[in-house]
C-alpha cells in the first residue's frame, strides 16, 4: 500500500504558463498539474497544495491588493502567505495552502448565513 506524498508542492487550477505541465480535468472543472500531491484515493491533498496569487484571486473572486491588505490585518483571519525561497526581496514567491483558502471561503460563507439568520 503506498503512502501519500507529503511534500508540498506549487500547483496551478489553471494553465498560467506554457513550462507548466498540465493534464486535462473532466469538463467544467479546473484542469491540475500532475506533479499535485496525491492520496491514497487519486485525489490531490488541499493540505500539501500550494497555490500562487492568481488562483488565490481566481477562488476567493477578490483582488491582489485586498488579498494583502487581508494578510496585514490580523483579524480578518485570512491565510498568510508561505514563503518559496528564502529571499526577503521585494517580489519573492510566496503561495498560499489550499485548504486555508478553502477554509477562508467557507468562513465567510458562514459569516454571511449567521448575519442572515
């Protein structure tokens, strides 16, 4: 029985350059690299994927300087940023975990039910 992959690893839910290896997702869906992460059951783990800024923008349907000024404010509980390299120039990679974008997501749609109720 083989055992998930542990390493995270920097994956694209849309083609964003031609180097990008990419293998079809059925229609309607986003298409996934085939260096994701995976589990027992095929399926990549949210937990040991990251994604860079444009999916972030793509998923949460807000703009690269809300997403910043989100990660500056502690209390809006948005995810930071995970770091790519050890550089701390201006302009180095950084991604964001899956499955706390996800979470974020979700937040905000429980928020917005609370308000409602």
């Amino acid at each position: 029985m083989s055992t998930p992959k542990q390493s995270a690893k920097v994956v694209g839910l849309a083609p964003s350059t031609p180097r990008e290896s990419h293998q079809k997702a059925p229609s309607g869906s986003a298409c996934l690299p085939i260096s994701a992460p995976h589990t027992e059951l095929g399926q990549f783990d949210p937990a040991a994927t990251l994604i860079r800024i444009n999916q972030v923008i793509a998923l949460t349907g807000i703009g690269r300087a809300t997403v910043y000024k989100l990660m500056s404010q502690p209390d809006s509980g948005f995810p930071q940023a995970v770091k790519l390299t050890d550089s701390n120039a201006r302009g180095a990679p950084v991604a964001w975990v899956l499955a706390e974008i996800l979470n974020w997501t979700r937040a905000r749609i429980a928020a917005r039910d609370r308000v409602a109720a």
